[in-house]
C-alpha cells in the first residue's frame, strides 16, 4: 500500500547522458509512486521520455533535472 511512510524528496540532476538516482528504501519488493515537484535543468523534463523510474532508481536523460517526490 502507498503512502504508509513519510514521502521523500529527491533530486536527480542530468547534464550530457541518461543519469540514474537511486531511491535508497529500507525493505524487499517495495513499490513507488514518483511525481515531478519542480525541474531545475537546460532541458524538458517529460515523463517516459526525459525521466522516469522503477522500484529502485529515477532516471533522467537529455537536460532533465528536477526534485521528485517519491511516495512508498
């Protein structure tokens, strides 16, 4: 279930070529949920497209740089 834990804020910066930011969450078989908050960087951030994610990492690519909030 999402949201039993305090959510958390990450930044994940890419200037040249694709860039993955892990998550770093305590436990086994975690799933998330990340939202862009805000983007910082010489690129679009899109998501699937710039940025994305799995249970592990963020990624961003092509200038994507931006603060997500990650909710597990």
């Amino acid at each position: 279930m999402l949201g039993r834990h305090e959510p958390k804020n990450i930044n994940c910066m890419c200037t040249t070529s694709k860039r993955k930011c892990p998550v770093n969450l305590p436990g086994v078989n975690i799933h998330i949920q990340v939202n862009m908050l805000w983007s910082f960087g010489s690129g679009k951030c899109k998501e699937n497209q710039s940025w994305g994610y799995d249970d592990q990492d963020i990624w961003v690519d092509k200038g994507c740089s931006a603060t997500f909030r990650v909710v597990w």
